[in-house]
C-alpha cells in the first residue's frame, strides 16, 4: 500500500503521518484485499485547516473525501468519515466488487478537455481596444488543456456507487446491459439522474 501524505505551504508532524497511515491501512485490510494508492493534501484556508483525501481502490474503485476544520487532526477524521459513510453505505457491493474474479472488461478510451470559459459581454460593451470576433470565431471554444480519460464498462448500480464513493458530480459509463453509452449525475435535488442513449423502443435493462 503506498500513502502519500503531504502539506500546502504547512509542516505536517510525524505523528499526523502515522495517524493517517495508520487509518488508511485499516481501511484496505477491511474492505479490499489487495493494496491502495492513496494521496492525503492537507492545506490551511484562513482560520482552518482542510484535508483531501483521493483514493484508488481495487477494480477502479476511486474514493475521495474532503474535510474541514479547527486543526490537521480534526480535518482528516472529517475527510476520513465522508469516505467511510459511504463505504458503509456500499459495504456488500464494495467487498464483492474488489475480490471479484470475474475479469472485468477494459474500460474505454477518451479524452477529457478543459474549455476557456465564453466571454459574456454583451456586444455594446466590447471595450473598443479589443477586435471583435467574426461569428465564424465565436463558433468554437478554446481548449486549454486536455487529458486522457476512462468509459467503464458497467452496471447502473455499479456506476451509482461509483459515482457516490468519488464524490462526483456526474460519470459517463457503457451499460453492460444495453451496450449503450449512459450517464449518472448528480441532480440539485440531491437524488441522482441517469441518462440512457438506448433507443426509445429498447426494453429497459
């Protein structure tokens, strides 16, 4: 199992290390059979401390946590039960999905891109210094960065769980079922949608 434990533009003490490690090694001796690659950042915002917590699990299994609070401590323990409520939530699924073995289908290749965000002054309030962009240049976006990125072959459910243990606002998966492309997100209402390209005379998987 490797952990890495580092700060922002703080010291972080020994015993903080140990702690961590400590608790992460707990965690994998619990639900997952084989070790974590874990990335712990502690950072300090004003008057408190923060802690972010990614971790990659068994299977693709990504888990991530952010904590807050008045001291290291108490930012991890924060960050550290965000991942385990949800653990606790999936606890069957988590267990069988990560001793699984079935082999799993390799995911899909893509690529992820960041997109500089649209100008929104109206067109009266270009400053006058600054030439105005043909339409034919305000049709496409300018792309800063671009990386690549993973489609996973899975269940609805799979992807759910997924989605809920990264802390993640949406996931774009291939359904076992259909062999569709779908989509799980999460919705302002605080339930999670999903989004099926089957056709609409498909039966539901």
């Amino acid at each position: 199992m490797h952990i890495q434990v580092s700060g922002k533009q703080i010291d972080l003490s020994d015993a903080l290390k140990h702690r961590v490690n400590t608790h992460l090694g707990n965690l994998a001796e619990r639900y997952f059979d084989t070790g974590l690659q874990a990335q712990v950042t502690f950072g300090k915002a004003r008057s408190f401390f923060t802690c972010d917590i990614n971790v990659k699990a068994a299977r693709g299994l990504i888990l991530r946590g952010e904590g807050e609070a008045a001291d290291a401590n108490a930012a991890f323990d924060d960050a550290a039960e965000h991942i385990a409520k949800r653990l606790r939530r999936y606890h069957k699924r988590v267990t069988t999905h990560a001793r699984s073995t079935t082999r799993q289908e390799q995911p899909e290749r893509a690529r992820s891109y960041v997109l500089q965000p649209v100008d929104d002054h109206e067109p009266g309030d270009a400053s006058p210094t600054l030439p105005q962009k043909t339409e034919e240049e305000e049709t496409f976006a300018t792309i800063i960065a671009e990386q690549p990125a993973d489609i996973p072959v899975l269940s609805v459910g799979e992807a759910v769980m997924r989605l809920d243990l990264a802390g993640q606002n949406f996931l774009l998966f291939r359904n076992t079922a259909s062999r569709h492309i779908s989509l799980v997100y999460r919705r302002d209402d605080g339930n999670i949608g999903w989004l099926d390209t089957a056709p609409l005379d498909a039966p539901t998987p």
